[in-house]
C-alpha cells in the first residue's frame, strides 16, 4: 500500500485508511432482476429543501406557489419550517445553521428540479401570469411531446417547474 502524497501531522486522521477510503470505485453487485412484486407506492410524502434564508424561501412559497406555513421546529442544528400545499403536499425549508450559504447548483449530486403538475394547459397559462404578477423570472410555456411546462427559480436556484400533460387523445 503506498503512502498518502500528503500527511498534515495531527490531523486526526487514520492515514492506514485513506487509500481504502480513496480507492477507485468496488465493483458493485448489480441489481437484482428478478420478478418480484413491488409494494405500492402512493405518492410522495414529503419534500425537504435546504435553503440559505428559511425566511425569504418560506414567504417565496407561500406567496408564490400557494403553501402554508405549518410547523416551525428551531434547533440548535437547523432553522425549519414545514409548510403545506391545499393539495396535502408537504414541504420542508430548511436551513442548516453550519450552512455554506451557496447557490443551488444543479450539477451537483442530488435533485435536479421540482416538477408541479397541473390539470390542464389553461391552468399552466394561469401560472404563467401568476408568476408574471410576482415579478418571478420564468421561461416562456414550453410545448413538449410528453407535457408542456414553465420553469423558474425559487430564491436558492432550485429550478421548478409547472407541468401539465398533453391532452389526452381518445
């Protein structure tokens, strides 16, 4: 095992370690594809943001997007507010105390975008000028294959999205 090019003294660190910690990726056992049944999923439960400023993106979404502040839970740890939408989906704004007060940047590990969906193209075009009326910046209706959609930004650049499906062809 060769040594680390880099050592600080008193660092704390179990240097025997690093070359086992740092080593190019194990081969993973692959999934399993086997015909078995998958419990049910119902929907998602709950989504958790963290956020620089739990104050600004709690008045963002509410005022924009319609959820109510639900529960607030401060701690030594964290600052959270648990809002819910009048369609029962809860969201949680968190800021971490020991936060690093960075912009979202999707190229990062971990979720890309929010996708909301609505009814209906009327309803997409009604967000639209909702988002017009809130002076939020947004890309224009977007017509795809599988949906059409609007995206914007909350306050950390978490980009979101407004989607509705196509219309249904019987």
């Amino acid at each position: 095992m060769s040594e680390p090019c880099f050592q600080p003294e008193n660092s704390g660190v179990s240097w025997a370690l690093v070359p086992t910690l740092f080593s190019p990726l194990r081969l993973r056992t692959p999934h399993r594809r086997r015909e078995v049944p998958v419990p049910t999923l119902t929907g998602i439960a709950h989504i958790t943001l963290s956020v620089r400023d739990r104050d600004d993106s709690v008045d963002f979404y509410r005022d924009v997007l319609g959820f109510r502040e639900y529960e607030t839970t401060d701690d030594s740890r964290w600052l959270r507010t648990l809002c819910r939408h009048p369609t029962g989906l809860l969201l949680y704004l968190t800021q971490h105390r020991d936060h690093f007060n960075a912009r979202f940047d999707h190229r990062h590990a971990g979720v890309d975008h929010l996708a909301f969906a609505v009814s209906s193209l009327g309803e997409l075009e009604e967000w639209e000028r909702r988002l017009d009326d809130f002076d939020v910046e947004h890309s224009p209706i977007v017509h795809r294959a599988h949906g059409s959609l609007v995206m914007f930004e909350d306050p950390d650049g978490i980009q979101l999205e407004l989607y509705c499906p196509p219309a249904r062809e019987d």
